[in-house]
C-alpha cells in the first residue's frame, strides 16, 4: 500500500512540475501557439513548415503535413502542391480548387493553420550551435541562449544574420528579431 501511494506521489510531483513548465512557458509567450492572427495570416510558407488541414464535411480528407525541403507538400487525395511562398488563406483557396475540380468534394470547406513554423539556425561561437525549434517573438538573445550562450571568444557585437529567403547578411543586435528559417551566425572576436 505504501508503494501505491508512493508512485502516486512522484506522478502528482511529475504531473505539477509539467503544469508549471507549461504555465512558465505561456507566460513567456515562447509556445508554439504565440503567434498573433496578423504574424500567422502575413506568414508565408517555406521548407519545415507544418500545416493543419481541417475539412469540415470528410475528416478522412484531414491531416497534418510538413512541407519538404523543395517547398512542397503531399496532400491526400490532390497528391504533391508546391506551397513554397503561399500564406495560408492561399493555401486553402488552393485546396477548395483542386478538391472541387478533382470531382472528391462538391463544395469544400475547410480550413489552414499553422501548427509549427520551420526552425531557426545558428551557427559560430555559442556552445551548441545547430537548428532549434522557433517560438514566436524569438529575439536574438533569446536564440543565443536557446544554444547554449556564447562561447569565451564570440564577438557579440558584430553577430550576423541571413533572413529566410535572402542572399545577404544583415548585422544585427541582441535585441533583433529572429524569423523562421532565419540563420544566426556568431562570430569570433578579434583579438
């Protein structure tokens, strides 16, 4: 009986350090689900990017999909869409179309959302450099801390970044913006 109650008390301990990591997180505004209805409807899709796809009158038509690395995306029944650049209100005009033409939904509705946004990249002097999950409103103290701080000899006032879908870098601050699929490089400093 003693063991009983014992497990019951580490899963109550288990279950309320979950709840207060989750309530630490929504009061930082860092879920994935932080974003606004204007960031979401302006966000355009790119390589990483999941989507929920809702259709209201055939929940077998329904599903979450990722977009791939060339900016597609297989969807059931429709088969392989390029995406890339699309927001998506676009995206479900597109699917309303294509159900309704193919002849498998007479008068489609259904709906988009994002469910998560493509990672960020850093790269240079921070402890782990790599691709990390974004979180809406990411600044680039933020991201620096996600990978772990910056190493002893980053130059922390000459930090770089390569917004999504662009060739150049832009030199940056730690209180600049992060965006998904943007690429943060941290250099060395001199000596």
């Amino acid at each position: 009986m003693q063991g009983i109650r014992l497990v019951l008390s580490e899963l109550n301990k288990t279950k309320a350090a979950s709840m207060a990591f989750a309530v630490a997180m929504c009061v930082l505004g860092l879920s994935a689900g932080a974003w606004s209805s204007a960031q979401a409807a302006d966000y355009k899709l790119g390589a990483g990017d999941k989507v929920r796809v809702v259709v209201l009158a055939d929940p077998e038509f329904s599903g979450e999909y990722e977009v791939d690395a060339s900016g597609n995306m297989s969807v059931r029944m429709i088969g392989r869409i390029s995406v890339l650049g699309m927001t998506t209100a676009q995206l479900e005009a597109e699917l309303v179309q294509r159900y309704s033409s193919s002849g498998y939904l007479r008068n489609p509705k259904l709906t988009v959302e994002l469910v998560s946004a493509r990672p960020f990249f850093i790269l240079g002097e921070v402890l782990k450099p790599g691709s990390y999950p974004y979180v809406a409103g990411l600044t680039v103290a933020q991201a620096v801390a996600i990978a772990g701080g910056y190493t002893r000899r980053a130059s922390t006032s000459r930090i770089k970044l390569k917004r999504f879908g662009t060739k150049e870098e832009e030199s940056v601050t730690e209180d600049s913006t992060v965006d998904p699929g943007d690429i943060l490089r941290v250099p060395e400093r001199f000596f």
